[in-house]
C-alpha cells in the first residue's frame, strides 16, 4: 500500500497495519534518540500503535505521520520523567 492509498483505509485494523510497515523501524530509531535504549524504545513504539488502534480512523489518517511522531516522542518523555521521578 503507498502513501496515496491512505485514502483507501477505512478501519483501524488497516490504519495500523499500515503504519506498521511504514513508520515502526523509524520510530523505533526515533525513540532511541531520546531514550537511548532499544527495549525501551520498543515498548514506547508498541504504546504508539496500541493508542493508533484506539483513535479515529478518519481524524488520523490525514496526519499520519506527525501524529505517531508526536505521540511517540510524548510517551518517550514520559518514560524519562517517570524514571527521573524513581
């Protein structure tokens, strides 16, 4: 599926397959730039697809892309707060 098949998605199941293929070894990359560990950073990306799954598909797939960015990077500091916290 290319990026202009986006349009064509219309569950969550789709969206997140999707996203999967296209964005997990970036975002895991990504994460690990703020976390610097790759379990972590794993987990962090999981999180991000778990709450792709639960939103709408239509309000996200438009902005793909810089919605997991920004949520991965949000739960990658939350990690990081909640380990300064410990």
């Amino acid at each position: 599926m290319g990026v202009t098949d986006i349009e064509m998605i219309n569950t969550a199941d789709e969206l997140v397959e999707h996203a999967l293929k296209e964005y997990e070894s970036p975002l895991i990359g990504y994460a690990m730039t703020i976390l610097k560990d790759l379990e972590r950073s794993r987990d962090v990306v999981q999180d991000t697809f778990i709450r792709l799954y639960k939103q709408d598909v239509e309000k996200v797939k438009g902005g793909l892309k810089s919605w997991l960015y920004t949520v991965c990077r949000n739960r990658a500091l939350d990690v990081l707060r909640k380990e300064k916290r410990m």
